[in-house]
C-alpha cells in the first residue's frame, strides 16, 4: 500500500479515445465511454491503484441504463487531469499482493 494525499479531477478524454467516439465498433469504443462519463461527471476521484509505470488507477462504478451494475477500472492519463490536495489516504501499488 502507498499513501497519497490527492484526487484526480479529469478535464478531458485522451486523443486516441476521442478518435474512436463515432466508431461503436472499435476496440477502444467502451473504454471512451467510461473516460467520458468520468469527465462529464466533474467529480473528484479516489485513486485506486498507483501501477508499476507510475499510472493512476480509479474505479467507475455506475448503473447502466439496463439497470444493470457496472465495475469498472480506468487509467487516467496524466496530461487529461488534475491533481487536487486531499486528506493522505492508502491506494494499492502493483506489486501489492
């Protein structure tokens, strides 16, 4: 476990999920969805997991639009959000078992 004092406000979606927004085909299409939804929401998130490259992890956990509950984990790109001073608390690292 790592301790952190920060949330991550996300200010805009990544270029290469941004190319793929009209492409309901395309691999990435989901994955652009969530980024969306996170940046439309203008909510502070709570870093879940700090990865072995130094990447910032965040859970979305929402209810569709079926109803049905979703989990998800999403990589938050350092050149699409802001850092903002928060209360220190612990996040998993990638080598955490």
């Amino acid at each position: 476990m790592k301790s952190i004092n920060y949330l991550i406000h996300v200010t805009r979606v990544p270029d290469d999920l941004l190319a793929v927004k009209d492409d309901p085909c395309a691999e990435l299409y989901v994955t652009y969805q969530i980024y969306e939804r996170v940046r439309a929401s203008s909510l502070l998130w709570r870093v879940w997991m700090i990865d072995e490259f130094d990447g910032h992890w965040i859970e979305v956990n929402f209810v569709n639009n079926e109803g049905e509950e979703e989990f998800h984990t999403l990589k938050i790109d350092a050149d699409t959000c802001r850092y903002i001073e928060d209360d220190t608390y612990s996040v998993l690292e990638a080598h955490d078992p």
